[in-house]
C-alpha cells in the first residue's frame, strides 16, 4: 500500500471516521481505522460492531493495499500536519506517514482480526440533508431510552413512494413526521427500525444530499445506508414490531387550541420549575386564555396565565413536563395546535401559525395526558 | 462423522457435534434459536458454543479457515457477542446489554449470535430480563447458554431452550489432540492428559509447560506434609500460594499481551500526547483483568482439589488392588507411600473432606479458612 493524497483531504475524512470508533473499544482492534487504496482511491473505515462509517476521497494510488492503524492516533497526526500532500505508505508492520519535513510511523493493528464490514444496502431515494436531519431531530424526542425495549428505542422509517413517514414512540408519546423525497423507483415500499440515536447522529453530520438505502434483497439485509459527499454509514436494524402508531392517531378531536409557540414553552419552562421532578403541569384552556399551573397545596406552587385561541369546548388536561417541553421544542412554527378529545385521551400537538389551521400532516406529536387524582 | 473444520477443537464430543452440525447444515427441524450446552468443567463448553457460533457465521458452515471462522474463533466478529463473565454473579446490568443486542438484525446478513459462558450465574431478576429475549427473539438471532449442569439453569430459562450435553473427553482423546495440534510426543500427552483428567486445556498446559507440572507436584505433596497442627496450617498456607502463583504466571502473558495490543489500538506510547479516553479504557481493562484473575483464582483452588481426589482415588486403586491406570503416574511413588501407611476406610474419609472444601468453596467460603480445615480433615 503507497499513497499520496491532500492532507486537508485526509484530515478531514479522517476526523469524521475516527469520530465514530468506539472510546472504550470492547476488543481492540475496533479502535483501528482501516486503510484501503484500490483503484477507486483511498477508504477510510471504521466500525463499532453496530455502525460503520466510510469516507472515500481521492488519492494517487502507487500501490493497493489495506492496513489498520490506531484512529485516534492517526486524527491527532492529521490535525498537526503542515499544508503540504500526505504520502502514506505500509513498511512491514509500520505505516510510514510523511507530510513536508514531518514523518510518523504508526504500528499496524493485526488486519486479519478486524471484522467484515457491513455491505452498503442499495439505494432507495435521496431528500436534501437539512431536510432530513430536521425530520429525524423532530421524532427523535419521542423515542424511549430503555434498552429492555429495544424496540422502543427505534424510529421507524416508511418509504411508500415518494412519500416518507418517520415515527418514534415510547409509550407516553408519539411523534411522526412526514417529507417528500425523490425515490429511485417510482411506487416503491420499504419500512425499517432503525436506532434513534444513531439515526439522530448520522443525520446531523451530512450535508447536501442525503442518499438513503434501505435493505432489501439478501446482500445487506437488516441494515440502513445514509450517504452524502462520498461519506456513507451503515446501521443495524432493530428488529421486531413497532406499535401500530397509525391507530393511535384520533381521526377527530372535540376541541381545538392555537397558543404562540415561544411563551409556551417558556410558560411552561417556568411553573414546572416549582414542581418536583416530573409531576404534571395542569392547563387550563378557555375562551381567549390558557392557564398553566404546578405543584398544589402545601407544596410550592405556582400558575402563569397566556392568550390562547379556543375552538371548542373548555378542557383541563395535565401533562408530563418534559414531553410537554420535549413536543413544543421539536416545533418549528410560531404557533402550536393542540386537538383534544377529553382530558384522558391523547392530545395531538400540530404546528400552525398565527391564524390558526394546522390539518395537515407535516408533523403531528402525541401527548398520553396525566390522570388528575380527585 | 469426521470432524473437520471448527469443529476439530470440539474433542471428544462426536454426538454433540453432530447435533450441532446438523442445525448449521439446516436440517429440517435441526436449528433452533436458543441453545443451553452444559457439561463438567473442561469439557469445553465455550469451545463448543464458539465453534457453533462459527459454524454459523460461516459460509461453508465452520471451514475453520475464512475470515468470518478466524474473526468468531478470535473473539472480534461482529455478530458474536460473548458475555464471558469473570463476575460471581451476572446481573440485570449485564443482561440489559444483552437484550438489546439480541433485538439487532446482524451486520453481516446471518445470525446474530449471543453467547453466555455461564449461565449458571445469571441472578433471578436478571434471568427475568432475559425471558422475553430468549422465548421470542427476531427471526435472526441465536442464544447459546453456557452452564456445567442443567439443573444450575433456572427452571423458566432451561425449558425454553434445546439441551447438548458435553461428557468428560476420553484420556485417548485429549492425547490425540496434544499430539496433534501441539506436537507432543506419545508419552508426555499421555501422562498430561491422564493427570489433566480429561480439561483439555489443563492437559495442553501441563504438557507444555514443565513449570506447570512443577507447581502440580507441589499441590500434590500436600498429603505427606500433614501431620500436626501446624504442619496442616502451613500446607494449607502452601496450597493457597502454589494456586496463587499457578494463576498468576498465565495471567502475566495474557494480560501484557492484551494491555499491548489496546495500546497499540489507541495509539498510546508513540511518542504523541495520550488520546482523550485513553485512560479510562486502560483503567477498564485493568479491571478486567482483575476480576478475572479474581475468578481465576477460584477456578485454579477447586482443580487444585479435582487432583487431589484423583490423589487419593489412586491411593483407593492401590489400597484395593483394582489395577486401574493411575490418574498421577508421575506420583506414584507418593501414592504407594500413602497407600502402604493408611487404610481404605482413612482414604474414603479423606476425599470427603476434600470434596468438603469444594462445596464450602463454592458456597463463598473464605479459601484459607476452608483450605485449613481441610488439611486438618486430612490428618
Ligand atoms: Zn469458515
């Protein structure tokens, strides 16, 4: 293996890859960045046995070749490197890194012992970068973080053409996002759980054009592929059923309130600072006002009033603060929409504006209320 | 069937391995997705989940010699997961890991494969935590349970799993193994693996390994050494130090080895600073190896006392005039003194108070404590 490449280049692709190596490696090799120079130019690989990560970039190959050498050493060389190409080149059991008046020689780690990287799945569609990584952000709140549910942990990703619906949900809400994407066949369908925080991660990284694979078929089954500007990750699948989330969603709601998103969110910020840790904050919605209030009786207590638009009849309905702050912060809209039914049934939070609507189904979060005692 | 491939490590377990040959090869009704291999210590239970394990990975169904066997043998594949606790007990903690993996779909398209060592030392809730993983895993995922004994396996966790029972490999088939795979001469293997008692990697140490045998004889002096009070306190004192240093000397090679190999992973000691996180990983591993060494340890006390049953069983044999073959061929002198000095009514009452000092031991008794009412015991 002997190389020549831009050192800008390499850094950079090196920084991104070596971010995803595991900091305390359950075996050692996995602390390894694989090397690989083939006529297509150079691979920069790394795995933590759930996620892979593979940046290419362009290099003058002088010969192939593979080697495994320590990621964090190799990014810290990489950030000190003067501005001048980088020539690499695999001596025995050493790698020799030479940049202007700079060498370094780095011990292989044993290539044989690395495991099989994953198979890239092929392509099913791309949707811009922002796009996605915002639509991911959005459901990833809703996602449980216990992993004795591993399937909770998810966010369902569903290709029905060029629609694609995301979900998440861990049992006390439920948030599903909806976008438009250019699918690489026309009618096609696809669905698949992949883990939030992986998918959360990888999305915010990318930039220009997201180009997601879903498996299909039996090379790289049960595994996602997110590409974008020669950078690709892949993820394992979680594997199981995901609630029905599509049946929880009430086809009508009784009442309809429209509150500016911000004071909301402050609003609520602030009287749940009075309560203990997670007991709910009660809001009351009237003609012309929301009134919001925590904590009761002998304890502190504290109670905030807003403007709010009702459409339909008065409700009181308690919520956990956290998801209450979680749902409004994954907003991106001045105003909120939340639907009710009764006070113990699920209220839908929708984004809107000022003068209200707010029917569609861009994004739509659940809420489970909390029960009121007495 | 002849053995081949992975399965050549499997030694002496030819019904075993054709059960397990035949789920890989995908007989009909032949794989199913949980497994529980017991059998005595030694016998090589984790040989043989590791071996299945890499039969299944495997695309020639366990060739021995592909980067899928090489990568699941060498404990890095990515869809094996081993759970190999050096821990006395294994909690929900370790177990929610577990689950967790077991709900993955497997990176490289197969099985994915979740290996417990021992089972035996899963606590009740952490059992719980494991059931629903275990009874209805995706269709992807294979458990390999680990234990010496199915009765050691909670009764919920055993029923849902297909049973193999290991035995005790034959001395013939150990012998052929250190003949084969390490070069031994006939004689040397043969005497390692009559003392090893069929722990094939007893067997390969004592062969290859003349400090080994030294410490062995060493523990098996102890039964011309009792005689007072204090001559049994010191034995005792002894027997806790030779385990001791048995241990230590192959913990030395491995731990360095892997301590090496995590630096040169890190890219520590190349002359650049040491990277963030570095620290903690070295701290971790260190841990690691303590409780190992911990567990080790427990492990080395109780064969300790598995050879000197197999002491005073000869000493019975000679006693008797059975005429089998001598466990310790390389004692017998020992062994006809104490035979010429004792009766068989002393020698039975020995080896109950050695299998005494087991039971105590397994039970978490302090092992100096133990040790010493055992060469007491042993007067
Ligand atoms: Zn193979």
């Amino acid at each position: 293996m002997k190389f020549r490449v831009e050192r800008d280049v390499l850094a950079e692709a090196v920084a991104w890859t070596a971010r995803s190596l595991p900091v305390r490696p359950p075996v050692a090799v996995l602390a390894g960045l694989l090397l690989t120079a083939d006529e297509n130019g150079l691979a920069l690989s790394g795995f933590d046995y759930e996620v892979s990560a593979r940046a290419e970039v362009s290099a003058d190959i002088a010969a192939e070749g593979r080697a495994l050498v320590s990621g964090r050493l190799l990014a810290d060389i990489c950030k000190s490197l003067p501005a001048k190409p980088v020539d690499i080149s695999i001596d025995g059991t050493k790698v020799n890194l030479v940049c202007g008046s700079a060498r370094f020689s780095l011990l292989t780690l044993p290539v044989e012992d690395y495991p099989t990287l994953p198979e890239m799945p092929s392509r099913s569609g791309a949707v811009p970068a922002d796009v996605f990584a915002h639509a991911v952000a959005q459901v990833a709140v809703a996602a449980g973080r216990d992993d004795t549910l591993p399937i909770l942990t998810g966010i369902r990703i569903e290709i029905d053409g060029d629609t694609v619906t995301l979900a998440a949900t861990d049992r006390y809400r439920l948030a599903v996002r909806e976008f438009t994407w250019k699918p690489e066949q026309q009618g096609m369908s696809a669905f698949a759980l992949v883990p939030a925080k992986t998918l959360a991660d990888t999305a915010k990284s990318m930039t220009g054009e997201v180009e997601l694979a879903l498996s299909s078929g039996a090379s790289g089954e049960g595994l996602v592929g997110l590409t974008s500007s020669g950078r690709r990750t892949t993820s394992r699948l979680l594997e199981g059923d995901f609630p029905k989330y599509r049946s929880l969603l009430p086809s009508e709601s009784l009442s309809y309130a429209t509150v500016a998103t911000a004071p909301f969110h402050e609003a609520v910020r602030r009287v749940s600072l009075v309560a203990e840790r997670n007991t709910p904050v009660r809001l009351s919605f009237s003609a012309g006002e929301l009134v919001l209030e925590a904590g009761s009786g002998d304890e502190a207590s504290a109670s905030e009033a807003l403007e709010a638009q009702l459409d339909g009849d008065d409700i009181a309905i308690a919520f956990n603060p956290t998801y209450l702050l979680d749902g409004l912060g994954a907003l991106d809209s001045s105003h909120v929409r939340l639907a009710f039914t009764t006070s113990t049934k699920p209220a839908i939070i929708t984004p809107t504006t000022a003068e209200g609507g707010g029917d569609g189904t861009e994004y739509r979060h659940l809420l489970m209320p909390v029960r009121l005692s007495g | 069937m002849s053995l081949s491939g992975v399965w050549t490590d499997v030694v002496g377990q030819a019904s075993a391995v054709d059960v397990l040959a035949s789920a890989v090869a995908g007989e009909p009704g032949a794989m199913t997705h949980a497994w529980l291999i017991t059998g005595p210590p030694g016998s090589g239970r984790s040989v043989a989940a590791r071996a299945f394990a890499a039969a299944l990975q495997c695309a020639a169904g366990g060739c021995g010699d592909c980067r899928e066997c090489h990568t699941v043998l060498g404990g890095t594949h990515a869809d094996v997961e081993v759970l190999s606790t050096e821990l006395l007990s294994i909690g929900v903690k370790e177990t929610r890991e577990l689950v967790r993996r077991a709900a993955l779909s497997p990176a490289g398209g197969r099985w994915q494969v979740i290996v417990a060592e021992d089972a035996d030392r899963l606590t009740d809730q952490a059992a719980n935590a494991l059931l629903k993983a275990i009874e209805e895993p995706p269709p992807k995922t294979v458990w390999i349970l680990c234990a010496p004994a199915i009765e050691d396996v909670l009764p919920t966790i055993r029923s849902r799993c297909r049973s193999i029972h290991l035995v005790t490999p034959s001395t013939a088939a150990v012998a052929a193994v250190l003949v084969r795979r390490d070069g031994m001469d006939e004689n040397t293997a043969r005497v390692a693996a009559l003392a090893s008692q069929g722990h094939i990697g007893r067997a390969r140490r004592l062969a290859r390994d003349p400090d080994a045998r030294s410490r062995r004889a060493d523990v098996l002096a102890l039964p011309r050494k009792v005689g007072d009070v204090g001559s049994c306190l010191r034995a005792a004192e002894r027997l806790i130090e030779a385990v001791k240093a048995d241990v230590a000397a192959t913990a030395e090679v491995t731990d360095a080895a892997e301590r090496e190999s995590l630096k040169a992973a890190l890219g520590i000691g190349t002359g650049a600073k040491q990277p963030p996180g570095a620290a903690a990983a070295l701290k971790e591993l260190e841990k690691r190896q303590k409780t190992r060494a911990t567990r080790s340890q427990r492990d080395g006390l109780d064969r300790a006392l598995v050879d000197l049953v197999a002491f005073y069983r000869d000493v019975l044999a000679v006693q008797l005039g059975s005429g089998v073959d001598l466990v310790n061929e390389a004692e017998a002198p020992a062994v006809q003194d104490v035979a010429t000095a004792s009766t068989p009514e002393v020698t039975l009452r020995r080896i109950e108070a050695v299998l005494a000092c087991r039971t105590a031991l397994e039970t978490n008794a302090a092992p100096l404590l133990a040790v010493e009412a055992m060469t007491l015991g042993l007067r």
